[in-house]
C-alpha cells in the first residue's frame, strides 16, 4: 500500500532530474560516462543512468 503511495512522487522526482532520496538536483552529483549514457552519482550515494533522451532511472545492480 506505501509502495502506491510513493512510486508516483518518485517518478515525478525523476522526471524534474531530482534524487529520489535527497531531492537535489541530480546535475550537481558527480558524472561519469557509461556504455547506456552517463553515469550519475547523487550526494547521498544513490546511482542513476540517464539515457540519450535525457531521462534519468535509477541504475541497476549488474550497472554498478
């Protein structure tokens, strides 16, 4: 039930280019290139990709 509540506001999160965990602005965290796109790493150590359309998710265990 906490996971339908929270699934949309991260998705908007995401969708602004914002960190799920801290909200910062995920341009700030520091960039790396990667084989999908960049590689984004957030202040608070969460990993995102963000892709050639520019849309950020959040990075997978085997994108580590």
């Amino acid at each position: 039930m906490i996971k339908d509540v929270i699934a949309p506001i991260q998705a908007w999160l995401l969708s602004q280019g914002r960190c799920v965990g801290c909200s910062t602005p995920l341009l700030k965290g520091r960039v790396e290139k990667h084989k999908l796109g960049t590689k984004v790493t957030c202040k608070c150590g969460r990993i995102y990709i963000k892709d050639k359309a520019g849309r950020f998710r959040r990075a997978l265990v085997s994108e580590v």
